[in-house]
C-alpha cells in the first residue's frame, strides 16, 4: 500500500463574503464590509491546486457546504428570510473553504488500529463556523467511507472547543512511518479567546489510539494569539522530520525540541527569530501558513502566499535561507489574496490526510482536466461580487444555492445537496 500526502482543498463557495465574523483574526476585522469576489476567489484556489499538481503531489477537494445554512437557523426558531444580522451573514458564511478547520487527521502508522482516523472539529468559538460540522461530517464519511482504511468520528462535545488540524502537527521521518504528533493548545490570548481548548485535544488523541510516548500536548503562548495568531498554522508548520516555527509560537519551545529531539532522529527545527522576523511581520505574510511539502523529486518546498514576497523582513529571511544549508530547499508563490484577506493562507485552506490515494472516493480527487472543468463551472456560477448589504437578497440567494448544485452535478456529489 503506498502512502501519500493527499492535500485536500476547501473549493471556495459561491458565498464567499467579507463579515468581519472573527474577533481575534486581524485580516477578518480588517476587511469587514470590503466588497468580496467569490468568483476571483474560487478561481485563485484551484489554480493553487494546479501549483500543486505541477510539483508531483496528490490533490484531493472538498466541496462547499449548503449556504445559507436553513437547517441552523431553524434550529434557532428562523429562516434566512427573516432573520437579523449577525445571523444572517453566520448562516452565509463560506468559511468551510478552509479545510484546516475540518479535522484533526491521524495517519495509520500512528494508531492503535492501524487506520487513518479523522474527527471533525466542533468550531465552536465563533457561531458562523459552529454549524459547520454536520455538513462536513457528512462529506468525511463519504470521501473516507471504506472502513478497512479510515474511522470518521464526531465531533468532541462542544464543552471543549476543537478547530481541527490547524492546531496540529505531525513529525515523522517520512509520511509512511509511525510519527510524533504534537497538539497545540491555547490557555489564554489576551485580548483574544484561546479557540483550541486541551481537553478536545487529548480526547481526540485517545480516540485516535495514539501511542501516549508519542504525543505531545503543546500550549500556544499568549503572546501569539495576542498578536493575532488565533490558530498555530498561522505561526507553526511541519513536514516530514521539519517543525518550521515562530520563535514565539509555543509558550515552551524547549519542550517541544526536547521532546521531538529524544523520539526522532533527523529532527530538525527551522526556527525565525523575532529580532528578524517580527511576529506582527509573520502574521501579515502568512510566512508559516505555508503549504510545506515533499515533491517526488525531493526537494522540501514552501508554498507562502504572495504577501509573503511583498513583507521586506520575511522575504529577506526565506532568501538567506534557502540560499543556505537549511531542510527547505524552494519556495513557490501563490496568489490566494480572496481567502487571504479573511485570514486564510495556503495552509489553511487545506487538510492533509496521509493515505493510499487508491482507498478515498475518487469523485474527491482532481486531475488537471478535472480542475479545468471546476473552473468551468466557477466562471458561470459563482457571482462576480457580493457587498454585504445585499447578503439576504432573494437573487443572491438563489445564485448561492445554483452555483452549489451545479458543482456537485458537476462533481456526481449530488447525495451531497
Ligand atoms: O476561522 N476566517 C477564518 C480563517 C480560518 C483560517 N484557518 C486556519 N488558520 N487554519 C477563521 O477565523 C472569517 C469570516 C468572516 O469574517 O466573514 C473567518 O472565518
């Protein structure tokens, strides 16, 4: 059975829109009320796909989820027609893009059973991405149904909030062995809430049948989540033996070292000194919201979005070392600017799952005539823009709801509607 990294991408909905939804993402409360490009956005993402594809990898989709959300709001006594604002742009919200959040994935070397085990994540901080799961199990056990290879469980109670493999890492010496996996969580942000609480996450390590000597339960320090990093991915990254991180990412990065050091030989940490890369400099460039990844020909790449060029201290720094002796040996520039101005990178917009491509659902896997034939259906759907104030228009809505429909035919993901 051969093991691969499949990324699988949230294909960017048709509601794509600019709220200001999530306190403590700078980018999202920066851009609240900007008039967004759904179409644009979509498009930047599958040509991000491409990118992929072009370096030799597998790449897998996720589909946008039901918009707006009527089964929620009649769980709160309304429809989409009636209700008031913030409910409105909840229930329309296109955050499911940003497969990160999906769910925690731990590969078949690692577990008990020898499956890939995935548990969806709860979201349950912020109420526009809180009433994502159901939909996004129910794509899960579709993509992942063959039993022999994966385990899908629900989501851990919404006591303990869970935002999925954005707060997690896996180091292993390549993607087929058994790995370390390191759960980040957060205590306190400040001014922010902590979205990643450290029950969800031993919870989901138990029900994933981890070796405990092989999983690590890290805190974010406060100072990241303070200066907007309100998930690790946007300060932290690992591939392979390589834990690419913000010197302050964690609030004790010497256990972190200690730990991966003592259990994997080959580790390597690739760490950014604050004196060069100031935090505030990382979370406006996304430098570690970086796809980073092993090509078929070796060489590490960092997939860093366009910001990333336009930050003088981050380019800087990704120039000397890549020039130098350092793990990471390229760096690909991708235009993912739509998804970016709502807080999303290249990272985030992906769930890595390592598996035999062979046992997902292939209707969930894209080839380059494949991803031609979504951008298709993008170019004649999905609406051009959207101003927030005309989010519960009834045209609108119903452009929402055919763009939808039209990817699944499109997809033959119809049991999805
Ligand atoms: O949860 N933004 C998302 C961005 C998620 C990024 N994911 C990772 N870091 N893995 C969030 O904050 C903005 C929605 C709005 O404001 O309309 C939003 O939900």
């Amino acid at each position: 059975m051969a093991l691969r990294e499949i990324n699988f991408d949230g294909i960017i909905g048709p509601s794509h829109n600019y709220a200001g939804l999530s306190f403590g993402n700078l980018a999202s409360t920066r851009n609240a009320g900007q008039v967004s490009q759904p179409r644009a956005a979509a498009l930047q993402g599958l040509d991000k796909m491409r990118a992929n594809l072009a370096l030799g990898l597998v790449q897998g989709v996720f589909v946008p989820l039901s918009r707006p959300n009527r089964d929620w709001l009649a769980s709160l006594g309304t429809t989409y027609e009636e209700c008031e604002q913030p409910l409105a742009a909840a229930a329309m919200s296109a955050s499911a893009m940003w497969a990160a959040n999906a769910a925690t994935v731990s590969p078949a070397p690692d577990t008990r059973d020898g499956r890939t085990h995935l548990t969806v994540a709860n979201l349950r901080t912020m109420p526009h991405r809180s009433h994502e799961w159901p939909g996004t199990l129910a794509q899960l056990r579709v993509a992942f149904g063959n039993d022999r290879h994966f385990a899908v469980h629900d989501p851990v109670p919404p006591a303990f909030g869970d935002e999925g493999a954005a707060n997690h890492m896996r180091i292993a010496s390549n993607h087929g062995e058994p790995g370390l996996e390191l759960f980040v969580y957060g205590v306190t942000g400040g001014a922010f809430p902590a979205r990643q609480h450290l029950q969800a996450s031993k919870a989901i390590a138990r029900l994933h049948g981890l070796d405990p000597e092989r999983a690590l339960f890290v805190e974010q320090s406060e100072a990241a989540i303070a200066a907007g990093a309100f998930h690790n991915d946007v300060v932290a990254v690992a591939n392979e033996n390589v834990l690419f991180a913000h010197e302050l990412a964690f609030a004790d990065r010497s256990q972190v070292v200690a730990f991966c050091e003592e259990r994997l030989s080959g580790f390597e940490l690739v760490e950014v000194p604050a004196a060069e890369v100031p935090i505030g400099d990382a979370i406006a460039s996304y430098l570690f919201n970086a796809q980073l990844v092993t090509p078929p020909d070796g060489e590490m790449t960092l997939v860093v979005p366009s910001e990333a060029r336009e930050t003088p201290t981050v380019w800087s720094w990704i120039e000397r070392h890549i020039a130098g002796n350092g793990p990471i040996r390229r760096v690909e520039v991708v235009d993912v600017r739509q998804s970016m101005a709502n807080g999303g990178g290249p990272a985030c917009l992906r769930l890595r799952v390592v598996a035999d491509p062979e046992t997902v659902d292939p209707r969930f896997i894209v080839d380059d005539a494949k991803l031609d034939r979504l951008s298709e259906v993008v170019r004649q759907n999905w609406p051009v823009e959207i101003d927030n104030a005309d989010l519960q228009t009834p045209a609108l809505v119903s452009d929402v709801e055919r763009a939808r429909s039209a990817l699944l035919e499109e997809l033959d993901l119809t049991e999805l509607s």
